[in-house]
C-alpha cells in the first residue's frame, strides 16, 4: 500500500487546503451523521448522511466519494455539494475508506464485477439503506467523486447501473483501467497514463461486469485537468472513448465550447440528441478538482438544480405560431406563450414540420420565437411548436401555421460560419478521406457546400468543391506531406473564414512497413494547447516501430508528452514509439499526444508531421 499512498498525498493534501479554503460549506442546521449497521459491508467502509432541512419529500441521493488520505467528513466540509443540497434538497451520502491510505478499491475483480463484493457493495448498501429509512428516490440515485473517487464514480457507474442513474468523475479512469491481479492496488500504466486501447475494448470492460444487462446505460460528466502528474491527462480521453462506446456514439463531439477560459467542453449526445457524455478539459490545471463552481455543473448534469421533484404536469398548449418576414430560405414565427404549473418550469419549445410519419425538428428555442433558416425555396411549410417544461413533459400540439417560401432573388452578404477542423482517415500513396463539422447559414441563401483547399503558398490549389461535409481525395503523390483546410459556401456566393489546418502525409505506395500519421489539435488556450490524438497508422504491411518528426513554432515549447519517446532539437520534434504502442499490425493504428507552451497570442500549431518505420 506505500505505492499506493505516495502518488496521491501531495496533490490532495494540496486540493484539501484549497477546497477548504475557498470552497467551504457555509453554516447550515442541519448536520453530517454517522450511520452505522447500514447493510452489508464486507470492506468495513464508514457512512455518513447529509439530510437537509429543506429536504424534498422523496429526494434524489448523491453520493459524494472522497480521495486517497481523506475521509467523508473532510469531502462534507471541502467541497460544495452540501450546500448545494441546502439548496436544492437532496441527500448526500459520503462514504469513507478504512484501509491504509484511505483509497477505494478500484482495482480488484470484486470490485469489478456486479455484486462481486468489495467497495462498491458497501456503497450501494449505504443508498438501500438512505431509500428505506430517509425516504430516498430510488430512480434518482447519482455519484461522483475526486480522485480515487473519481476513480470509484467509474467503477460504480460501469458495474452498477442498475442503481446510479449519472455519474461525475472528477480526476478518474476509466472503468478497470486500475484492474490488478497482485494485490498491490496500483497500476502505474493506468496512471501513467499509458494505458490506452480501443473504444470496443474499453467499452467491453463495462458489458463484462454485468453481463446479460440490457437497461439504460448512465451518462457520464468527466473533469481533467491538462497538467495533472497524478492521474495523467491521457486517463480523460481513454474515458470519452469508453463512455461513448458504452453509449453506442460517435467519438466526435456534437458541441465544443469555453464555458470558462482555458475550459474546454465537449458534448456527446445519442441521434436524439439526448446528452450522454460531457467532458471538461481544463487548462493548466494539475491534480486538483473540482475547483469552484464545478459542483454546481455536476449537479446540473444530474438534473439535481431543482427543488420540485416527481413533475408530471405538461405546460399549457401554446398558441397557433404566425409567420412574418418570409424569404426564399427563411422565416420568424412567434406564437402565444405557454404556461407551467407543474413546478418545474417552462424550459422552451420544440418547433415542428409536418410531414408525415415522422415530423423533423426545426429548433428548440428557450422563448417563444424562431428564425428558421435553410429552407427551400418556394416551398410550403406547415409547422407546429410544442412547449416542455424543466422536467421533460410535453404540450399538446400547436394549431398549424401555413406558408410558402419565396421564389428567392434577394441579396445575402452574410458568410457562413467557418467550418471545423478536418480530420484525415483511409489514407494510402494517392488518396484520403476528410471529415469536418459541418458550418451553418444565417444569410437566407443557405449552405451550398464546401471548398477544399491544399496551403501551398501565395496560391491555394482546389482539392475539391463537396456539398456535404467530407470528401475523399484522389490522384495524391505518394510520400508527401499535405496541409489542408476548408472554407464553407452558401448559395449567394459567399464564403467562411479558412478551417484549422489537418496535416497527414501519404504513404509511400509499396507497401511494406510504411506508416502514416494524422495530429488533431484537441484544445488551445492563450500560451499553450494539447495535441491529441497523434494517430501513427501502419501501411499493408505491420511494423514493429515508428518514429515521427514534425515542426515546432518558433517560440514554442513543449511541457509534456505521452505514449511516446519524445526529443527536441532546435524547432525539430522527434517522437518515438513506446514500449506498448510499436508493433503495430497492418493497417493498425497506435497513438501519442503532448502538450506545448507558446507565446501568449501566438495562435500557431506545430505542422510537418511524417512518420518513418525501419
């Protein structure tokens, strides 16, 4: 267990003096108390309960688990989650560790498995015993935790879904990442960082601990700081890729936002738009969340931001929408506003066209006012508009509002938004795909598609002019590096701003062990960024090595890596493979990522990325 203690103590000896400080709970009536003979406990964990004085009726539970050295009581006291429980009037239970180093046992198959024993049976015991004798919701019950206990929010979240309905893991792993088979407790790889495998395979370590589970799988809120040395920042992608595997969604986020400076938010959400992983990335911070205010977006993830629980009452129908300032592709409706007396509040509108089985969406706006955009022109739109409330329930149905788009002719100057960052897949010695995100309209001509564009110099050769977002290339020259970026253009001729540059090199043509490489600039702040993935993919045949090498800006550093052997001389960056992520097999792929300083304003990226394999 000395492994076990060391890596933790500092930095949450250093977070416990923070959270103390500046995230004290304010004085309240209400008290934490212990629980004793609250079910079964094979590990001998203690529990303590929160109960506020304004507590729902039948109020939701969360969880709160601590980190390695500390205890329930000092997560009561450093943290913000009971005062948002004073305010809002849910349970939260705190759980402590009792073994040496006050870690919890996220590494054991017990632990790994549903009801295998361990931690975790003593946790879930503490919420059967909160839903019996405090009356608890048994549909509500949400974890998260820092550190060890972000670690735990993952374990409890993969192994117990029948129970936690969200998790939010603040400095975590994902699911098993910390498994053992010697008893020690600690995985260096996975804290290291470098255990990194594929979304299936992480996904199938969720599906084995409850195998034959078919319910509803929780969404996940994942908080990592970019500097953390304890749990190492690599831990918070290995998480998104797991959580969306387990969800059955795609990798590439449906939103990125800086809700914060240097906090970058990615959304996940299902194809109806249901959010299921949210991921926060948090710039020059070490191992020492969550920082103020975090809390309070976890328990907004969770839903907990409301005193009125069990809403079942649907907004009052709104009025019958009108139409006005109808162009070729566009329109404004606005309608009567509705009503809620359900106690949750009217939370917006969902706008509707009619069209027959299935009626497409046209927006979901907070007031009771649209402006469409994207039509078709000289085209007859029947739409509808349904209000929700703060709890989900939905009106009836809006009457009809009927119009028809103009033949067009009308003058737009307004661009559409710049695309998003390409990224580059399937590439051989003459060919690749690209995929970006897609720009939107708001001049009325609508989007019309992209142009595709080679950075060679004073003049931009076309790759290509595609009407949706992708494209793939052809007659490309082997072994040559390409720089490539999108602009967007709608249907009046106007065009975005330049896309972020994707840089790949295609392979060689022969075969033989040639590799490639793609870098997808994962987020950027005022004097640094991370470059993650750097995916390193082998040609026909496998390879049992890769080196690549690309250009720093001048005036650029780098402040860490990962996944890889890295050196610098003068602006010249060589990376190599490690011990784990070499031998790949053909058309394989390994990764690597870094983190880089650079001039405050500075808004360049390294480029003249190649790889090379013996």
């Amino acid at each position: 267990m000395g492994k076990l203690k060391s890596p933790f103590r500092l930095a949450v000896a250093a977070m416990l003096v923070l959270t103390s400080l500046v995230l004290a709970r304010p004085a309240a009536a209400a008290s934490l108390v212990e629980v004793t003979g609250f079910g079964t406990n094979p590990t001998n964990l203690r529990m303590h309960i929160y109960v506020p004085d304004n507590v729902q009726p039948n109020p939701p539970i969360l969880v709160a688990v601590h980190y390695c050295t500390g205890t329930g009581p000092a997560f009561f006291s450093g943290s913000q989650f009971a005062s948002l429980a004073d305010q809002y009037g849910f349970i939260v239970i705190y759980p402590t560790a009792t073994r040496s180093g006050s870690c919890f046992d996220v590494s054991s198959q017990q632990a790994l498995t549903h009801n295998g024993g361990s931690d975790p049976v003593g946790i879930v015991s503490m919420v059967r015993w909160a839903v019996q004798n405090r009356n608890g919701d048994a549909n509500r019950v949400y974890v998260t935790g820092a550190s060890s206990g972000g670690m735990m929010t993952n374990v409890l979240i993969g192994a117990y879904p029948d129970v936690f309905k969200a998790g939010a893991a603040f400095m975590g792993v994902p699911f098993a990442c910390f498994a053992t088979t010697d008893g020690s407790m600690w995985n260096s790889q996975c804290s290291g960082g470098n255990r990194i495998m594929t979304p299936q395979q992480w996904g199938d370590l969720v599906r084995n601990a409850f195998p034959g589970y078919t319910g509803a799988r929780p969404p996940m809120q994942i908080w990592h700081g970019t500097t953390d040395t304890t749990l190492a920042y690599p831990n918070f992608n290995e998480q998104i890729k797991q959580w969306t595997n387990v969800h059955g969604i795609s990798q590439t986020p449906s939103s990125t936002t800086t809700p914060q400076p240097n906090w970058t938010r990615t959304q996940y959400r299902d194809s109806g738009g249901t959010l299921k992983v949210e991921a926060y990335s948090i710039a020059n911070t070490g191992h020492s969340l969550p920082l103020s205010g975090q809390a309070a977006l976890a328990i907004q993830f969770f839903g907990l931001n409301t005193t009125t629980p069990g809403d079942t009452t649907p907004p009052t129908t709104p009025g019958t929408p009108t139409a006005s300032n109808i162009t070729s592709t566009g329109a404004t409706l606005n309608w009567t506003a509705s009503t809620d007396a359900g106690g949750s509040g009217l939370a917006g509108y969902n706008v509707y066209r009619e069209q027959g089985a299935t009626d497409p969406s046209l927006g979901t706006p907070a007031t009771n006012s649209i402006t469409l955009t994207g039509l078709t022109p000289s085209t007859q739109y029947q739409v509808y508009v349904r209000a929700r409330d703060g709890a989900g329930n939905l009106s009836g149905n809006s009457q009809l509002v009927t119009f028809t788009t103009s033949a067009g002719g009308g003058t737009d100057t307004t661009p559409p938004t710049t695309p998003g960052t390409p990224t580059a897949s399937a590439i051989t010695s003459t060919g690749a795909t690209l995929n970006w995100t897609a720009s939107t309209d708001a001049g009325g001509s609508g989007l019309a598609g992209y142009n595709v564009y080679r950075e060679q110099g004073a003049t931009d050769p076309s790759l290509g002019t595609p009407a949706t977002n992708s494209i793939t290339l052809t007659g490309l020259t082997p072994s040559t590096q390409y720089q490539v970026y999108v602009r967007a253009r709608d249907g009046a001729g106007n065009l975005s701003g330049n896309s972020a540059l994707v840089t790949f090199t295609t392979t060689a043509g022969g075969g033989g062990g040639a590799c490639t490489v793609t870098a997808t600039t994962q987020t950027q702040w005022g004097n640094g960024y991370v470059i993650q993935p750097v995916n390193v993919t082998a040609g026909s045949s496998p390879i049992t090595s890769w080196t690549v090498t690309f250009a720093l800006p001048a005036g650029h550093a780098i402040v860490g890596s990962w996944n890889t052997a890295l050196t610098v001389s003068g602006q010249t960056v060589t990376a190599r493979n490690a011990g784990h992520n070499g031998n790949l097999p053909a058309g394989g792929s390994g990764n690597f990522g870094f983190q880089a300083s650079r001039p405050n304003g500075n808004t360049a990226v390294p480029t003249g990325y190649t790889c090379t394999s013996p």
